[in-house]
C-alpha cells in the first residue's frame, strides 16, 4: 500500500460541525488524486481514510442529489 504524506494537508472541517466537537469530520482536497478523511474529534491523531478522488466526487455529487 502506498504511503501518503499529510503534513501538508489543508484540513477543512465540515460546515455542519458544532463548535463543542460534535460528530463531524474534516476533508483535505489540496492532495492529487486523494482525498483524506478524518474524524474532528481526533484532529492529527487520528486514522485518515485515503478516498480516491473520483470517489470522493461521486459521494458528494450523490449526497447532493
């Protein structure tokens, strides 16, 4: 399995995350080809679930809809 580098992630928490550390997660999409997952409470120490971009798309686009 391939290892990625993610300290130079650009981390962005879900706008339906509350400010007491609810159950949401944070998404990096600054990194070609993947796209990490993480749970907010566990910021940086955490496991990352690595999505392939296109998946990632394909999630959103059918959430969305």
């Amino acid at each position: 399995m391939r290892e990625y580098d993610l300290r130079n992630a650009h981390w962005h928490k879900s706008s339906y995350s509350d400010q007491h550390g609810g159950d949401c997660v944070e998404v990096a999409q600054n990194l070609p080809g993947i796209v990490p997952v993480r749970d907010t409470k566990l910021s940086g120490d955490g496991p990352v679930l690595l999505v392939p971009a296109r998946s990632w798309a394909e999630f959103i686009e059918a959430v969305k809809a």
